[in-house]
C-alpha cells in the first residue's frame, strides 16, 4: 500500500515499503526538463544534471561516488523533456546517507566554474556521440518531424551552439527557480519507514518557499501530409524510425494504446517481429514504442534494415498498420496482449528501483501513484474495439512521419511514394 505525505513546504513523499526486501530506492523528482527550456538555453536542465554530481555543499564528487558505492550501492540521474531524476538504490540500512547525499545535492550544488566548464566539454562529446549512432540519432530526426520547431522536437541534451552558451550564471538560476519544493517529489521502495523518511526529508528541506506553477508550451501537432527527414550517410545498415502523434498522458485510451503496442511491436511474438523479420528477412531489429508526455504523446515504429530493402520495409509495416486498424485483433492474440502486459508490469514491479521510479514519475506528472490493482482493474475493462480505435485515431496516412539515415539520397523520392497506409 502507498503512502504520501505533503509537506508544509509543498514537497511530497511517496513510498512503498516491501519488508521482505533487503534493499531501499530513492529518488529525488524535479518537475522540469527538455521542454521548459527556451531555445537559447536549450539543454541546460540536463547540464545542470551532470553538474550536481561534480559536488555539494557536504560531499565532493569523489565522495558522492565513494560514500555510495562504498557500501555496495548504486547512483544515477536522467533528464526527460518532463522530468529530473536522481536516484540511489542501496542495502536498505544506508537509506539515511542516500537521503542525505541527494538532498544535498539537490539543495546545494557548487558548480564549480571550473566543473562547469570541463563538463561543457563532456556533454559535447556526448551530443557528437549520440549523432554518431543512428539508432539514436533517427529519434532526433523524428521528433523535428512531429513537434517541428518546438521545445519537444528538440534535442534534449541542447546544440554546440546553446551548451557553448550556457554558463554559471545560467545554471545558478535554472536550479534556484525549479528545484524548489514545491516542485519536488521524492519517492521510495524497499525496506524503508515512510514516518521516518517523511520527517527527515521535512527536516532536510527548507520549511517555506515561494511555490512554482511550472509552465511550458502546448504542443502544437499541424500536420495534413506524411513526412520525412532523411539523413544521408554511408551506413552498413538503414535505421528507420514511424512516428504518429498519439495520446496525452493521462487519456482515456493509455491503456489500449499499451496494448496495441503489445499487439505490433512489444515482443517476438508481435506482429511486425513476425511479418517483417521472421517471414521475409527484411530487418533484423524491429519493434515500437509508446511516449507519453502531459498533453500529447508518440507511437513509433523503429527498425534496422538492409539498405537495399527500405521501401519494401516501409510497405510491410505500413501493411501492418493497416490491417490493425482495420478489424478487431483475435480473442487469442488479445488475451496474449493483456497477460504480457500485465506480467511484464509485475516482474517490474518486484525490483525496489523500478517501482521507486513508477511511483515516483507518476506522483511529480500527475499527482497519483497508480497501483497493481488498479492497472489490473483498467486493463481488464478493456475491449477489443478499444484497441481498434486507437489504430483508427493514431495511424492516419496524413499525419505519418518518417526519419531514415542511411546512403538514401538518390531514393528520397521512391521511399516517399511508399507512405501510404490503406
């Protein structure tokens, strides 16, 4: 059973304790990234993240590693284009020095300038890294397709020319106006005492502050044809990547979209796994996925293919799409569905680390942590034609966006003939 807790400060605590657990999760929610940034400090909310553990008021970088790692734990931190996390898993009797070395900083970094300016250098290998690999670089691509010049269709991590900008100065005060507790969710898992976790946190954190209202820009999806990005390169392979605007967070329809995404590309025994590598060779890696953001959301369909076979890729998928949207899935293949979905949520669940960050991200996005039950309760009301109107909603001809990378250029032409669903 969760228990919460909100603060006099605005902050909140949500835990679950799982006794038979000898470990404990902790993490430290901000309510901004990607998307509250402006264009000019594009990249700064994860900046900022690498920044933290460069040292605290208490704990120097060395000893924010050693303390942890000392006792055999682990720490992270992700930025999202909604959410900052960092996070420490750790044998439950050490939750104290996790609180502890997060809250401080958290609270109290010391960006260095001299910190701040070695990792500027870092997080540009970092940007030429991810362009290095299409497999990541086609989701960049993508994303300027389907929120094109807005802060979602824009690379987390920031440009040359917004990361060379950024300085002390800049991060100081990105930190001062988000990470305050108002904006904070700190979530835990594991063998912990949330009475315990939930008065030391009030004693950690600043008992008053000015409270935030975070805001950010509405997505805007104008779309009336399909559309595609591609990049040329000499590749061995092409990697592709199908987006759709999709649903928002919180819709009606989360969990139907599950699981179509279940039904196309979730598994091996999904039907574009099936259509397009098993039966015809036509990729080795091929799969979907579903983003979620507070007021709209993707459906994307990835691959990795022979570059001689793009086009006849394309239309097997596109094929695919089609046919879901064109009748109910059968009776096997969507109970199949459901008990994926809901087995692979409880094998998640089982871990401390994973079910901190369930409760975590779904208490800072929508001020509710979402049990078992409930999602079992949900996904147990679904029914066939639920599934089949997602496909209806998301794969229309006019709204597919495409992304290639691959030595493509003189076929541009013959791969957009190809966008056609139905």
């Amino acid at each position: 059973m969760y228990k919460k807790t909100k603060l006099e400060n605005g902050l909140k605590v949500i835990t679950n304790c799982m006794p038979h657990m000898q470990s404990a999760a902790v993490g430290i929610w901000i309510k901004t990234g990607g998307r509250f940034e402006s264009e000019q400090y594009k990249g700064i909310a994860h900046y900022l993240e690498h920044l933290l553990f460069k040292g605290s008021r208490k704990y120097s970088c060395r000893q924010i590693k050693e303390y942890i790692e000392g006792v055999g734990g682990a720490l992270n931190g992700f930025t999202s284009e909604e959410l900052t996390c960092y996070l420490i898993k750790i044998p439950a009797g050490h939750i104290n020095l996790a609180v502890d070395v997060l809250s401080d900083m958290v609270l109290y970094p010391l960006l260095d300038p001299v910190e701040v300016d070695k990792e500027r250098t870092v997080i540009l290998e970092e940007l030429k890294m991810y362009k290095d690999q299409p497999q990541s670089y086609m989701y960049e691509l993508l994303d300027e397709l389907l929120w094109p010049k807005q802060p979602l269709g824009q690379p987390i991590i920031g440009t040359v020319e917004s990361i060379s900008r950024i300085n002390k100065g800049d991060l100081a005060g990105f930190q001062e106006k988000y990470y305050r507790a108002s904006n904070i969710v700190v979530s835990a898992a594991g063998l912990v005492d949330h009475v315990k976790l939930a008065s030391r946190i009030a004693s950690i954190f600043p008992k008053n502050g000015l409270a935030l209202q975070a805001e950010y820009s509405a997505a805007k999806e104008e779309q009336s044809k399909p559309q595609q990005n591609i990049f040329n390169k000499e590749t061995e392979q092409a990697h592709l990547a199908i987006g759709f605007h999709a649903f928002k967070r919180e819709h009606a329809l989360r969990h139907a979209l599950g699981l179509l995404h279940v039904v196309l590309g979730a598994n091996m025994s999904s039907r574009l796994f099936n259509e397009v590598r098993e039966k015809r060779g036509l990729a080795y890696e091929i799969g979907t996925q579903v983003k979620r953001y507070f007021d709209t959301g993707a459906f994307i369909v990835h691959a990795g293919m022979d570059n001689n076979k793009v086009e006849d890729a394309i239309s097997v998928i596109l094929d695919e799409l089609n046919k879901v949207k064109s009748k109910p899935i059968n009776l096997d293949e969507f109970k199949r569905a459901k008990d994926f979905y809901l087995g692979q949520l409880t094998l998640a669940l089982e871990d401390t680390l994973d079910h901190m960050l369930w409760i975590g991200e779904s208490t800072i996005a929508m001020d509710k942590a979402i049990s078992m039950a409930d999602i079992i309760k949900s996904v147990n009301k679904i029914r066939r034609d639920d599934i089949l109107e997602c496909a209806k909603l998301i794969f229309k001809e006019e709204h597919l966006n495409l992304s290639l990378i691959g030595p493509l250029k003189s076929r541009e032409s013959a791969i957009y003939n190809k966008l056609k669903i139905g």
